[in-house]
C-alpha cells in the first residue's frame, strides 16, 4: 500500500468507520453526512489501491490491509493527543475554553451558578459545557475537566472530592394534585440501569412501590414530579430550591453519591484548568449544606 499524500482527516474517517461498523455510525460521531463518509472511504481505498473494508449487509468489516492499517492509524492518534495534552499544559494563560463534561443533572442544578460567578473573576476564560450521560475520554481531548458522580478509575487522570449529594423523596406542591401518598404503595417516578445505585436501593426500601413512569434522567423526573406524575427521588440540590416540589419523605438511609471534579494529568498546570479547578472546588465546599441536603430553599452564593 502506498500511504503517502494521504492527511490526518482520511485517517479520522477511515478510524471512525472501523471503530462504529458502519458508514451511518461513523456519520453521525463525526458531524457529516453519510454520503460524505463513503466518498471519502472509497477515495482513501482507491489512492492506497488496497480495499480496507468488506462490505456486508450488517455493516463494514475490516479487511486484513484494513486491520494493519488501524493499528497503525491508533498508534498515530495517540501520538497526537499525548502531543496535543503536553502542548496545551505548557500554556500559562488566564485565558481561552475550558471544555467541561457533567451530566444533565450536574449541567442544570450545580454548574451554572458557579459558572456565572467564576465568568465574572475570570471574563477572560470561556466555557463549554458539554451535557452527556457517557463518560467523554479525557485523554482524547474530549473534554478537559468533567464533573462527575463516582471517581473512575483512570490512571492519567488526576481529580479531588469535591462534594456529596444527598437524595429525599419529592412530590408536586400543587393542592390540586392532592397528599404525596404513602411512598410504599404510591405512584412513582422511576430511573433506568444507568441510575443502578438509587434504583436499587429504591427497589430495596420500598418495593411494592408502583413505577407509573420511567426514565433514564433525573432533570426528565424533575419535570415529571413537577407535573404530578409521581413521587420522584432527586437530588436536594436540584429540587430543595423549587417551589413547586415538596419533600414527601426522606430516603430510610442516609443516601448520598459523591461528586469528583477531573482532568487530565497534562493539564492539571495549564492556568486557567488549574483556575478553574480551585475556584469549582472552593464554590462546590462552600454550596455543601445545599448539596448535602441541610438547607432546603437556600442558596449559598458560590465562592461565599
């Protein structure tokens, strides 16, 4: 195969299509259309004069030319994001994006308060906010900080607690909706597998109780108990300051999820991660009463 004249973007396209097993797949993780990946695959195969994928009816398969070459393909990637990681920690500057990663949750009833006062110390720095549910590779450059519940275990990253979240039992404040109910036998707004830890422990306490409703995010059951759907468990930091909701009960244990502020160990010393890091951890220790539940309808400044 003759490789020369070829550039980093038939690399990525062709490295996409490997990993996702198809030409829509591959599409959609990179933002183009799907015409535009299989002119580009064909194009790349055609300049190699090598065919790097079998085209099957349930997707495309690597050829054996096709498997040398992304295992040559994963090694230049990796070469780039470490190069990439060690350039960008050697900028000094209290200034340019911060890429942060949270789930829904963390993105809607922690992080912009917080965001809204570090912007006014820091105008120079900007923030991106990614909301996912999956976990963006940090060492990929998907992101540079994530705020994440539960500390994975990633030997590159480097992170602190920086709080804890309390759950309780909330339902619409609404008198038109009527009493919450007794929570064992009452309507309830329930969470999919990737809540595994509260939806056990729910199932555990209170398990004849009746799940009308379902979803797989907590902001969606917020605005269900709001709608009277159901009791609902959810945070205290994201439902104790709504007016519309009130407490129906408190979870039989004392249940809470730890909160871990991360980055990678590249960028730890670039200035403004590193400002970025200090300032969310001293706002999110200041706001524990609020997440640790102890303050229902109160606010504590962030920073304060």
């Amino acid at each position: 195969m003759n490789a020369q004249g070829q550039d980093w973007d038939d690399l990525r396209i062709f490295l996409a299509v490997a990993r996702a097993g198809s030409l829509s797949a591959a599409a959609r993780v990179l933002g183009v259309t799907h015409s535009t990946v299989f002119r580009r695959i064909g194009g790349f195969e055609a300049r190699l004069g090598a065919r790097l994928f079998d085209r099957l009816s349930g997707g495309y398969a690597l050829t054996t030319a096709g498997e040398e070459m992304r295992d040559s393909v994963l090694r230049i990637e990796e070469e780039i994001s470490a190069l990439a990681l060690k350039v960008t920690g050697q900028d000094q500057r209290p200034s340019g994006t911060i890429r942060i990663t949270a789930t829904d949750l963390l993105a809607v009833g922690v992080l912009p308060r917080h965001i809204a006062a570090f912007r006014a110390e820091w105008p120079g720095i900007e923030i991106e906010v990614v909301v996912a549910d999956t976990m963006l590779d940090l060492t990929r450059r998907e992101a540079d900080v994530a705020l994440r519940i539960g500390n994975p275990v990633q030997e590159t990253l480097v992170g602190r607690r920086v709080g804890r979240l309390a759950f309780a039992v909330y339902a619409t404040s609404d008198p038109g909706a009527g009493e919450p109910g007794d929570p064992a036998h009452g309507d309830w707004i329930g969470y999919g597998s990737n809540h595994g830890p509260l939806s056990r422990s729910l199932a555990r306490w209170w398990p004849q109780m009746r799940q009308v409703y379902r979803t797989n995010s907590i902001t969606a059951a917020h605005a269900a108990a709001r709608a009277g759907i159901g009791l609902a468990a959810l945070p205290c930091v994201l439902a104790d300051c709504d007016p519309e909701l009130v407490r129906a009960t408190s979870l039989p244990e004392d249940f809470m999820l730890d909160l871990w502020l991360l980055t990678h160990e590249d960028l730890r010393n670039t200035a403004r991660v590193r400002i970025f890091l200090d300032f969310m951890a001293a706002a999110l220790a200041a706001n524990a009463d609020l997440l640790e539940g102890r303050c229902p309808c109160k606010t504590k400044p962030a920073g304060a």
